[in-house]
C-alpha cells in the first residue's frame, strides 16, 4: 500500500499361344517309303508383345517463382505496419505480418529446392520463424502496455533478429541465382527521453498556501503526478526515477491525484511510450487554508505500513497532462 502522509511404369506382356493338332486315318499327309503317312503339324502365329508407353517425369516448376510466392506476402503485410495510425490498427497490421510469415516459413519448409540452395533455405525458413514471433511479441507488448505507442511499436519491430535474418539468407539466394525482393521497412530508434525532475508539465495557479511533497525514491521509472479537479487536469509534476519533487502554492479545493509511470516521455503526446501505467489515489486530497497550510506527502512506492489505496485506470480516462 502506498502513502499519503498529510504533513509405374505399366507394362503388357501377351502370352505365346501355340496349339498341335492331332492326325487321323483320314487325314491328308506325306507317304514315307514304307507306303504310311506321317502326320503333318501346325503351329498358331506368335502374338507381338506391346511396347509400354513411359510415364512422362514431372518438371519441377523453377524455384525462383516458388520463392517469390512465398516472400512477397510478407511483403505485402510488412508495408501495412503505419506508425501513423492507431495503436489498435497497428496491432491488426502486427498480427497479418506474423500469419503471413509463419505461412512463408512452413510452406518452404515442405517445398523441394535445388540441391545448391538446400543450407540456406533452412536459414530462410528459421528467419522467417523467427520474424513472426518478433511481430508477435511487439503484438503481446502493445496489450501489456510494454510499448504504448505506434511509434514505439514501430521501434520495437526493428528489433527484431528475424527482420535481419530473412534479407541475409535471401541476399545468399541471390547469390546462388534466385533473386527475390524483400522490403524492410525503416523504423525509427527507441528512445529513453525524460523531462528535468520537479518540471512541471501542466502549471495551474499557484496562488495558495498549499504544498504537495512527491517521493519516487524508491521507484523503478519516471513519474507524473497529477491534480485534477472535475477530471481536468490542473497542475501536473514530472518526478524522476529516484527522486523528490514537490508543488508549492496550491489553491484551496479537493483534488484528485492520478500518476502515470513508464519509460520515454513524449512531450507531443504528453505520455510515456513503453512501459506505461495509469494509477489513481482511491482518496482525494482536500486543501484549506486556516491558520496553517495544507501540505500532502505522497509517497509513489507502495510500503509497509502505507495508508492510501490506489486504483488502476484506463488511459482514456487519465486526465491529460
């Protein structure tokens, strides 16, 4: 708990017939010199044996097509991959790459190749594994909030060992004679930018007594913490990784306290890009000015002993920064 401190072949054979006929005394025959006959025998014309027609042996269509029938698929799913879009579609895009890669690697696992080619057809087919489940783990990323971003995702696609893999084991196919196209797209970097600790993003007025003291010391990544009244942001404190940070000057009034973590704040977009998380404070912080001011403490780490509750929140209902 965190805490608030106020403070076959087929082949024929024919089988040669041969039939003898058999003499009788009334048969017509040859006179020996003994004045008898001698029987006469015939036999049947031999039947020609059939020449066998060959079985023609098929022909393997040539391999640079079959190749290509594979790759460009991949091609084609790959140029889908729109760091401009959204998120969601990107994801979509993600999950069409990763099918068409795992097609491309099983179908040329089970397709023949030419003897010279045989090595590196087993290195294309494990690059093309391997790319998709790089696309399926920046997919997994992008649910898990592990990247937050289409251009992070973007970023984390170059990464991948499998997206270099597939272009070396075709460079050595063209080599061997089977040119074939493969377009990796151009990522940008990952990037870990951070704003100066105590740096306040969104500056309300700051006309009051109150004070808002911010622990982070103990945390793993940056943090924004923000007040928001009406669910609007009013002020909103970027603290670094390890640090403190603190808001003077605070009006009256009750506030809700929400705080964002993550890696690569994007000033554009005002959010974190990898790693990010969305957490409010169950309760709220009241200010009011008597005879002493009001100063919270607030302690980002959750510790033994805490006292403040916190909620998980979805990212379209973070009040912006």
């Amino acid at each position: 708990m965190r805490s608030v401190t106020k403070i076959g072949l087929a082949v024929g054979t024919a089988l040669l017939l041969t039939a003898c006929s058999g003499g009788s005394s009334k048969s017509s025959g040859s006179s020996d010199a003994a004045g008898g006959r001698t029987e006469s025998s015939r036999s049947a014309t031999p039947t020609p044996t059939p020449t066998p027609t060959p079985t023609p042996t098929p022909t393997k269509p040539p391999y640079g097509p079959v190749l290509a029938g594979y790759i460009d698929p991949v091609n084609a799913a790959l140029a889908k991959l729109n760091p401009a879009g959204s998120l969601d579609a990107f994801a979509l895009s993600l999950q069409e790459a990763a099918t068409a890669a795992n097609s491309a690697s099983s179908g040329l696992s089970l397709s023949g190749e030419p003897d010279t080619v045989t090595t590196v057809r087993r290195q294309l087919v494990t690059a093309l594994s391997q790319l998709s489940t790089d696309l399926t783990k920046v997919r997994t990323d992008i649910k898990g909030k592990g990247v937050c971003t289409t251009t992070s995702a973007f970023a984390s696609v170059g990464l991948s060992e499998g997206l270099k893999g597939v272009p070396a084991a075709l460079a050595q196919m063209t080599a061997a004679g089977y040119p074939t196209t493969f377009n990796v797209p151009q990522t940008p970097q990952l990037q870990a930018r951070s704003l100066d600790n105590g740096t306040m993003i969104r500056k309300g007025r700051l006309r009051g007594e109150g004070g808002l003291e911010v622990d982070n010391t103990g945390g793993s990544s940056d943090s924004v913490v923000t007040l928001s009244q009406n669910t609007k942001a009013v002020h909103s404190l970027y603290v670094g990784k390890g640090k403190k940070a603190s808001i003077d000057g605070i009006e009256d009034g009750t506030y809700e306290v929400f705080f964002s973590d993550g890696v690569d704040w994007d000033t554009s977009l005002k959010m974190f890009t990898q790693n990010c998380s969305y957490t409010k404070f169950d309760d709220t912080l009241s200010y009011e000015t008597g005879r002493t001011a009001t100063t919270w403490s607030i302690t980002l780490t959750a510790k033994v002993g805490g006292n403040a509750k916190t909620s998980d929140v979805d990212e379209e209902t973070f009040p912006q920064p």
